[in-house]
C-alpha cells in the first residue's frame, strides 16, 4: 500500500480506495496511472497484485503477439470489456537477428515468458538459412517492464512448453526445431528437454524424450507432476526424392516420476490430427479439467482412459475459405478465434484507419454448459494479421 500521507480517493480511506481501484478492469489501468501520482503508484505496485487475487472475480485476458515482439508490440485482449491494451516491444539484444518466430509464450501469474523461437541472422551464410534461439525475456505486467532471464541450454523453437505451478514454479520446454515460420518444410528436430525453476532463474537439463519432435504440444497431465507432449512432427521423408514431408508422430510422451513413457497411438489408428490442442483448468489453475483439440470445424476432446478422441461440439460458423483460426481456453470456456475478410468494422469500434480486414469473431463454447456464445471485436494491428504467425496465451490476472 501506498504511504497513509499518500491519497488514493479523497475522503476516503486507503484501503477502501484500494479496493475500489483493483475492481477495475486490468485492460484500464494505463489510462488510470495518468490520472495522479498516487493512482499511478499504487497500480504500479505488487500491492495491486494481493488485492487481485484476494478476489473472487478476477480479469481474464489473452495475449496476443501478432508478429516479432522486438518490431511490433504484443497486444492484451480483455473479452469481457471488448478492450486492447497495447504493450511496450520485447528488447532487441542483438542487431543482427531478425524475424523472430516460433516462438513460446506463457503466463505465470502476473508475467509473459517470451522463450526461444527461430529467427534469421544476418552474420549466417547462406542468409536464408534460419536459426534457433535459446534467450527468454520477461514481461511485468503490473511495472509494464521487459527484462532479459538465463537463456536455454538449447536453442529451439516449435517447442512443447509447459507451466507447473506449485511450491515452486517452474517452466518445462521439450523438443523443438529450427523451422521457421515462412517455411512449410525443413529444419532439425530436437529431443531435448529442460525445466526453468522461475524463482531461482536457472534451467536444468532433464531426461530427453523418447524420440526426437517438433512442432509439438505440452500440457499438465492428472496427476501431480505429470506433463505430456503430443503431437507434432519427428522424421522427414521425401516425395519422389526431391519434396519433403513431415512424418507426423502418432503417439504421446508422458513425463512422470523423472522419465518418460509412451502412449501408444493417441488417434485409435485413424488419421493423424493436427488440430490446435488446449487445455481448460480449475478454478485455481492447479489441474486439468479436460483437453480439447480444434480439428477443422469440430471440437474434439481427449479421452486418456480409451486414449480416445471423442467429438465433443461442431463450431456454428465455418471459418472462410483461406482464413486461419486459433484456439484458446479462457475463464473454463473454449474460444475459437478468426478473422473475418471484407466486413466492415465501423460499427464495432470507431478509429481513424479502418481496416476492413481485421475483424476478429470469436466463437465462445462453454463445455459444461453445451452451449456457444458470439463476440466480435476490432483489433489496433497495424497490418493485416494471420493466425498461422501469431502467438497467443491466456492470463488471468
């Protein structure tokens, strides 16, 4: 708390004050710091952060990074207020890289973890030859600063990347590549895997998985401790000896006790999907209330018992030919996410550049409920935006 010869409201005591001004959406704050000193200070305060989680009803938002943070700054989404906070750029270290990609990004109470990625090098012959990243940065979302952490044993992007709150939280990354994203095909793999302890700034080398993958997805499993990689791609094959296609991986790597075992064919013999996975956690945030995957127009959650997926829901409005779609889990609801093409905005959301190709239409399912809810909303990109180069996480703050 600020010092009681601080006001916050006049007439009122500080506490109260307090109280009333953590009640307002997070999204609105940067507006709020400019109104006085003492404003400012307090929400700029870790005192702002008790009285946030001391309440029942806390902001849901998403992180939106729509291309490299170190040219164009990552975006706060609040769903509920249809509001956007735009966020400082990521620091540039190093002059010569460009063109970060692949990249993970995670929230941890009240932090963004930028970690790893693939970028292009300008000192590297030939020039187009990209490669992976091993540095992580952190984003205060309260200081609204960005700092520089340990980098990563190994470089990678494409990665598995898991957080495990608890006594001690920490970030498990797992596999990954050096695939960049304007390239549909090529690159290594990597089986590595490594666990950041956040509170102490240091990352430990773990047992490998069991085979090499990238382009893979993590989640905490059931059971404390636990953590699965599934999906993604390992060995690469060749069509005809000159066109290269990625050979996808059908089973799933569970990491439990300090090893790894294999799940044998997560797709019951069927295709291989490789659909956006997301997982819905309680209410706290400490286990896993289901695991879902967006496959084309159908919701399908996963079953571990039959190592099963099972149909779940069919999104209401298909996503235009050609466009791309994300999903997210947000607040114990299931968002799926896309642009819509030539609508106009103007009735949304007023602004002085009105880009006809930046709606954004949000599709809302609630899995206990069965039921699907709307929203659409007019984003402040620059530029025209593809959700097959954008980065998202959710934070609950």
């Amino acid at each position: 708390m600020p010092p009681q010869t601080v006001i916050l409201i006049p007439n009122l005591p500080n506490d109260i004050a307090a109280l009333i001004l953590s009640l307002i959406p997070f999204s609105h704050h940067p507006r709020l710091k400019t109104t006085c000193k003492s404003w400012r200070h307090f929400l700029s305060s870790k005192t702002l952060i008790t009285h946030l989680r001391s309440q029942i009803s806390q902001s849901h938002l998403i992180a939106i990074f729509p291309s490299d943070p170190t040219l164009s700054g990552p975006f706060l989404f609040d769903p509920a207020h249809l509001a956007w906070l735009r966020l400082p750029p990521m620091p540039l270290i190093n002059p010569h890289v460009h063109s970060l990609s692949n990249f993970s990004v995670i929230a941890i109470g009240s932090y963004l973890f930028v970690i790893g990625g693939v970028l292009f090098d300008a000192r590297t012959f030939p020039i187009e030859m990209p490669t992976a990243s091993r540095a992580v940065f952190r984003f205060d979302l309260v200081g609204m600063v960005w700092e520089k952490r340990r980098s990563m044993g190994t470089a990678r992007g494409s990665f598995a990347c898991v957080a495990v709150r608890g006594e001690r939280d920490r970030i498990v990354v797992a596999g990954g590549g050096t695939r960049h994203g304007v390239y549909g095909a090529g690159g290594i793999r990597v089986r590595g895997v490594e666990e950041y302890d956040i509170g102490r700034d240091v990352w430990i080398e773990m047992e490998g998985l069991p085979e090499a993958r990238a382009g893979c997805v993590g989640f905490r499993g059931q059971r404390e401790g636990e953590v699965w990689v599934v999906g993604g791609y390992g060995e690469e094959r060749t069509i005809g000896g000159t066109v290269p296609v990625d050979e996808y991986c059908r089973g799933a790597a569970v990491l439990e006790g300090g090893g790894w075992r294999v799940v044998e064919d997560v797709w019951g013999g069927g295709r291989v999907r490789n659909g956006k996975i997301v997982v819905l956690e309680d209410e706290e945030g400490q286990g896993v209330s289901g695991v879902f995957m967006l496959d084309e127009d159908f919701i399908l959650r996963y079953h571990m018992t039959l190592n099963r997926w099972l149909k779940e829901a069919v999104v209401p409005r298909k996503a235009p030919p050609g466009s791309s779609v994300d999903f997210v889990t947000l607040n114990e609801e299931l968002y799926v996410m896309t642009f819509l093409r030539g609508v106009d905005a103007s009735g949304i959301q007023r602004s002085r550049q009105r880009n006809r190709n930046n709606v954004l239409h949000l599709q809302i399912y609630h899995p206990w409920k069965k039921s699907w809810r709307s929203l659409i909303s007019k984003p402040p990109f620059q530029f025209p935006s593809d959700f097959r180069s954008i980065s998202m996480c959710t934070v609950r703050i």
